[in-house]
C-alpha cells in the first residue's frame, strides 16, 4: 500500500486538533502522513500552490535531520506543530492573523529544532562548540536549525515556497526566522513582557503585535507539554531530564560548569516542575489566554492542574523527607 494513498480517517483527523493527541502512540511513517495532513486540513497546498510531492519532500526531509536525542528529536518538533495546530483551529487563527502568518507558524514549528544535538546554548558557548564559535554565542542552536530550514528549503524538489513571489517569499523568510529565533528560553522574560506591555489593547492590524504574537505562539507550543494530560505529559519530562542529565555529566567531564536545574544530583521532577511551570510556563499562558479566551479551558486549566498535580507531589515528597 502506498503510504500517499492511506487517507487519515475523519476520527483521526479530529484527533489531530486535541492538546491530548499523543505522538508516542504512533509510528514515525503516521506522523508524517499527520503533518501533510496539518497542511491540507489548513489548505495551506491550495493557497500557497505547494505540490503535494513537495510537499511531502520537505517534510521527509525535515525529518531526515532531527536527530536521535532523547527530547529534541522529530517527536518534539511533530508535538509543538500539532499544538500550534490544535490552537489554530480553537482560536479560528486563520481569519485573525491570514493564512499567510499561519503557514509561517506550521512551518516554524516543523523546524524549529533542526538538527539540535541535544547539548543547549549555555553547553555550547562553555564548551566552545563550532557552533558558538559560528554563530558568536548569538542564539548559537536557534539560528542553527533556522539555516538548516532554508538549507532543506534550497533543494527544489523540498522548496514548498518556490510558486510564491519574491514579496511574500521575503515576508515568510522573515517570520520564520523571527519564530524559531523566538524559542531561545534566554529570551523568555523579554518576549513576555513585549507581549503583556500590550495584549490588553492588541491591534490586530499592526505588524509589530502580531509579529510579536506569533512568538508568543510558537513558545507556548514549544513547551506545552504540561498542557497535555498526564500520561501525555510525564514521559516527555523523563526524556527531558534525561537529555538534560546527560548534558550535566558531560559538563562533569570536561570540567565545565554544571547548570543548576540539569544537576541529576540537586534535582528532582516534582521540585523542578513546580517552580517551571509556576514561575515560567503558566504566566506565559495566562498572558495569551488573556488575548484568546477559547484557550483557557483548552491550555491554560489543565496548566494550572499539572502545577497542582507536582504540588502535590512536592508534599507528599517533603512530609516523606519528615516523618
Ligand atoms: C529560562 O530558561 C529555562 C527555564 C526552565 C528550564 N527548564 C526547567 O526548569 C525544567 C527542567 N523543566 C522543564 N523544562 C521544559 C519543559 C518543557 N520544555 N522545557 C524546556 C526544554 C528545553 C529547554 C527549555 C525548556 C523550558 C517542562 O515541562 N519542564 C529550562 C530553561
Ligand atoms: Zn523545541
């Protein structure tokens, strides 16, 4: 059976648009047919005349270069799209910011962790990696899977924006720089205090607001795990910790400093997660859900409940501690 005739059913397919869709349930072969998917349920191909053979190029050949680390691998990036997707279609996104600024969030998502080798920015620039040298400690990883994006978007074969014109070209090259560029947690506290400087009179007819809201977007899909049920959730963060544990003994090794959250020694899952999703990830989705009401019920309650769920855990860890 070829893969291009397998349709997704209508089931799935409304599957597709939940915060509780789990990508672990389903082989690497589905969740490509999933992001085509993505795209001809958005009628992104028909609007932006990509070719269903182009299409299905790059997303193959996105694909190709994630690699096999235990977080940032092709099941990360296919869980922020799906996010972002399921957002889009809670909050009708498509007729508030144009199915232009969407195809640039699609494809920032897909992308947005290309080729990342499981080692983050502070690694990189203590280490001295050829990436930081490259790249001057700027965002070293962030802008490394940027280029690989439109390194895999020169093959003409994978080039799902050659039909477009030069103008437009130019404007979704910029967003999806402007996006992945935005996933750089060192630029967290920045972005969220841009965007709640201004959510409460937003324009949608400024560029500026929806640049800035289309970073907001992309963020809260990259760290969104928490928002999905638990058992979708937890072995998203052993495989975080794990990548992370791995960076921290590595950082052991080579006599480099030793980032304080990564330490297998000094952290534990129900501690860290209190303070990140207290301290981090509600405030950020508190914020959009100011602007976009739908998302409360969507994201932000089962947010608040997980913060609950790890206070809870805290307890029961520290009374252990106690008795
Ligand atoms: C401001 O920069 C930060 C802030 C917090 C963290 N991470 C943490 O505090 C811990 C390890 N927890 C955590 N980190 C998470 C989650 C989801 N994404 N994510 C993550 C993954 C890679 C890089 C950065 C983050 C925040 C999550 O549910 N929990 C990492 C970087
Ligand atoms: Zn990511």
């Amino acid at each position: 059976l070829n893969i291009c005739d397998v349709v997704v059913s209508s089931s799935v397919r409304e599957w597709l648009r939940s915060p509780a869709f789990d990508a672990r349930q389903w082989e690497d072969e589905e969740l490509l047919l999933m992001l085509q998917t993505m795209f001809v349920e958005l009628e992104l191909p028909h609007k932006f005349n990509i070719p269903l053979s182009t299409l299905r190029n790059f997303i193959y050949e996105v694909y190709n270069n994630y690699n096999e680390v235990p977080f940032h691998n092709f099941r990360h990036c296919f869980c922020v799209a799906q996010m972002m997707y399921a957002m889009v279609w809670a909050v009708n996104l498509v007729a508030k910011i144009g199915d232009l600024e969407v195809l640039v969030l699609i494809v920032s998502c897909i992308c947005h962790d290309l080729d990342h080798p499981g080692y983050n920015n502070i690694y990189q620039i203590n280490a001295r990696t050829e990436l930081a040298l490259r790249y001057n400690d700027i965002s070293p990883l962030e802008n490394h899977h940027c280029s690989v994006a439109f390194r895999v978007l020169e093959a003409p074969e994978c080039n799902i924006l050659a039909s477009l014109d030069l103008a437009t070209y130019r404007t979704i090259r910029e967003g999806i720089i402007r996006c992945i560029l935005a996933t750089d947690m060192a630029r967290h506290n920045e972005i969220l205090a841009q965007f709640t400087d201004i959510v409460s009179d937003f324009n949608y007819t400024s560029k500026s607001h929806i640049n800035l809201l289309s970073m907001v977007l992309i963020k809260v899909a990259d760290i969104s795990n928490e928002a999905r049920p638990m058992d979708v959730a937890e072995p998203w963060l052993d495989s975080l910790l794990q990548e992370f544990f791995k960076q921290s003994d590595a950082e052991k090794l080579e006599g480099l400093p030793v980032t304080p959250f990564m330490d297998r020694d000094k952290v534990t899952k129900p501690s860290s997660q209190c303070s990140f999703i207290g301290l981090v990830l509600l405030p950020l989705f508190e914020i959009l859900g100011e602007l976009f009401p739908e998302l409360q019920e969507l994201i932000v309650a089962p947010v608040r409940y997980a913060l609950d769920y790890y206070r809870r855990l805290n307890e029961a860890a520290k009374d252990e501690r106690h008795q």
